[in-house]
C-alpha cells in the first residue's frame, strides 16, 4: 500500500511541533498562540483540525491549484498595453474605467493599480502614521519571549577599550549570555548569537537599536525593503523576529544593566586582577550566574517560550551566521573576492556554468567556502591573478569528468531504430526504402 505524499513547509512543521505541545498539555494555548503568532482563537481551532485529521492538516488545502480570480494571461497582456501606451498618465480608477468603456476589459481598479505598481507607472503612497505617545511598557510573561540586546563600550578591565555585548531577557531581567569583543562588528556579533542559541535554543524576538551592523539606516533603505544587513538575513533565515528601538529608553532594561555592569562589574574585573580579554570571559561564566540571582526577577508566567533548534537547522547555523556575498562565475571558471581569486575544480558536486550566481560565505572560523544552490563548491586560492581567458573550451563543470570520447560512425546512436522493417520517428510509422522498391 502506497503513502500520499504531502509537501509542508518548515513554517508548517514547526507549527505542527507546537501545536502537539500544545494537545499533549506541555503549554497551554496562550504561550501556544504566542509560538505560532496567531490568535488565541486561530490557535484553538488548529488544535481541533489536528485533533481530526492529522499535522498534514496544517498544509494549505489550496497549495497546487490554480486559483479561482486568476486573471487570463492575454487579458492582462492587452491591459499592460494600454496602460503603457495610453494611460500611463492615468489613476488607477480611471484607467479601470477606460479599459472597460474602449476596450472591454473589465478588470478591478485595485488590480489596476497593482499592474500599474509593477510596471512603474504608479507609485503606492504610504499612510502616515499617527504620532504616539511614548508610555511604560511592560515586561513580556514568559522567558525568551523577548531579549534586549547592545553592545557597550567601556575601559571595563586595564587602559584599552572594549566591548561587552550582552543580551537580557524581558521577562525576567535576566542576563542570558555576555561576552567580550573588541567591537559591535559582525563576525563578534555572530559568534555571540552563535554561542547563545547553542546555549539558550532561539528566542521569538530580538529588541535592539538600529547600529549599522543590524539595520541599513541608509536614506534609499526606506524605499528599497531589500536592503538588509547581514544579521537581519541572520535572523530571518533562523526565525527570530528583530524589533528596533527609536530611542534608548525603549530598550532600557539592557541600557540600565550597561550602567549596573559598568559601576559593578569593572569593580569586580579590578579585584580579582583582570587586565586581559580572554581571562575576563572565563570570568564572567562564573559572575553572571551569581549577578542573576541578585538581579533577576519572576516572570508573570513560567513557560520557556525558547523554540527548539532541530537538527537541520543546527547543521546550518555555521552557514547562516556567515558573511554572504554574491560573485559571479568568470569566463575561465574563477571567482573574484576581496584581491583574492578562486579556482573552481574540474569536478563538482553539482553542474556549474560559466555567469552563474555563486555565494562566497566567510565563516566566523576564519574559513571561505563557495556555495551554490545549497552546495559547496570544490576549488583553490590561486597565489596570484590568473591570466585572462577569452573562453574556456569547458561547457559547464559536472559531478563527472568530462573525456573526450565520441561515438564511431557506425554507432547505434547516429543510426535510426527499425522495428520491424519499419522506421518509427515520433509517433509516425515510415516505410524504408527497401519495402518501397519490393512494392
């Protein structure tokens, strides 16, 4: 007997996962509908759907099929034609209205406005939002639900300054992981977020300011949502939702313990004869537990909102958190790279041609690696610039070697197949010349 097989998404299997967390009675349907990001009721009727049918439930019952309001592909040609050629100038809602009057094409003056949109001939305003006024917030309820997160810079240990980066939970006031670095960069960064997941698994949301190493805070960001730093794609590919503060008061628990640390901690680093990095991490493994119990409070609700890292996920964080950048594929099979140049191998584990789009990945280990659709590349760093190459008689580099054997001309490949006396050449059926001369 032969299993239907149903495609989910990541999204729709860590749904799964909480929601039979939530039917074997390990969280209750709040933190639950917290998890998921959904309504206290959308939550419940979830339960119920995989209660009757099953996890495969949670996939969408429309994925596949074509939808019902498509619009026909040679309408939607005819109406991006006379949009671009007569209406350009046009509104949305007249231009709905002139193509329905001239031109019989009934189409709605959103879905206009959509096709205009794309086409740059309209530009979507966005609403203005009303001014709010900044009140006390108050803590989140379950621990991981929230951790504020900054880095600050101080002469915490001898005459040379540094760096503490530190994450503080918002439920409790708990510091979660600190770590000392030279900077608020993004390779220390990384290996920071790096350290805490294997230690605390991923927390919902991540409250932080908007420093050039997590936010593009450039003019053309505002119009292009595209423009994202290196830890928001980070963080996007793992799951954790980045909040950004406008001012430092909104994140004022972690910038309120900055101040504790400053007062206690460098006290602390001074007495025990502390002058070196590495020995004021090893430190503050056995400081922090202690500052916590001192400092930390109760949270409203006892639930650990962390999300378990499952496995896949854990093989490519070292992936994740690395600096990625796009390269192109040269002409003689080499990839350009800050001065450096890397030859790509003969023989790779997936076809790679020449202009193809591979990413060049620079782990928090000091280590580059090509990748390319989920692959690592084979290759070398050449000790200095390879001469140029017009072309490369090389089609694609393949899993397999390539030889150069070709067929003998009285091979089956360059003769036709006969059945039966008879040439089959698609689905027509031709005599040969041999039944001709005998009829």
């Amino acid at each position: 007997m032969t299993q239907k097989l149903i495609h989910m998404t990541e999204k729709e299997l860590e749904r799964g996962g909480i929601i039979q967390s939530l039917i074997n009675g390990k969280i209750n349907g709040t933190e639950a509908s917290k998890q998921i990001g959904l309504s206290l009721r959308q939550t419940k009727r979830l339960k119920v759907k995989v209660g009757k049918l099953g996890i495969q439930s949670l996939a969408h019952g429309s994925r596949g099929r074509e939808g019902n309001r498509r619009l026909d592909g040679d309408i939607l040609e005819k109406a991006k034609k006379y949009l671009k050629e007569k209406y350009y100038d046009f509104g949305p809602t007249f231009a709905s209205e002139k193509l329905e009057e001239n031109h019989g094409i009934e189409i709605n003056k959103e879905t206009v406005r959509s096709i205009m949109a794309s086409t740059g001939l309209w530009k979507i305003k966005s609403r203005k939002q009303p001014k709010k006024r900044q009140e006390w917030r108050a803590r989140k309820d379950n621990y991981g639900e929230m951790q504020q997160f900054d880095g600050s810079y101080h002469k915490w240990f001898g005459d040379i300054e540094s760096c503490l980066l530190l994450s503080v939970d918002d439920a409790t006031g708990k510091v979660t992981h600190a770590k000392f670095d030279y900077n608020e960069g993004v390779v220390p960064v990384f290996q920071f977020w790096q350290e805490y997941l294997a230690k605390n698994e991923r927390p919902l949301s991540i409250y932080l300011d908007k420093f050039s190493t997590y936010k593009v805070n450039h003019k053309s960001a505002v119009d292009n949502k595209d423009l994202i730093t290196q830890f928001q794609r980070a963080c996007n590919q793992t799951g954790i939702k980045l909040i950004f503060a406008n001012t430092p008061q909104a994140k004022g628990r972690v910038e309120r313990m900055n101040k504790t640390l400053q007062d206690r901690l460098v006290k602390e680093l001074e007495l025990a004869n502390i002058t070196t990095m590495d020995k004021a991490n090893e430190f503050l493994k056995e400081y922090i537990p202690k500052f916590n119990i001192k400092f930390a409070v109760v949270p409203s609700k006892k639930a650990n909102l962390h999300k378990e890292i499952n496995k896949t996920l854990k093989q490519k964080l070292p992936q994740i958190f690395s600096i990625q950048n796009q390269r192109t594929v040269m002409n003689d099979y080499t990839i350009r790279f800050k001065n450096l140049y890397f030859q790509l191998n003969e023989k790779q584990p997936i076809t790679i041609c020449k202009k193809d789009k591979v990413t060049v990945e620079q782990h928090t280990d000091g280590t580059t690696k090509i990748s390319f659709k989920e692959k690592y590349l084979n290759s070398i760093t050449l000790p200095r610039r390879p001469r140029k190459e017009i072309d490369v008689k090389l089609i694609a580099l393949t899993p397999k070697k390539q030889t150069n054997w070709k067929p003998p001309a009285d091979h089956p490949w360059r003769s036709p197949l006969l059945y039966g006396g008879k040439l089959k050449v698609g689905q027509r059926v031709i005599q040969t010349k041999q039944e001709v001369k005998t009829a």
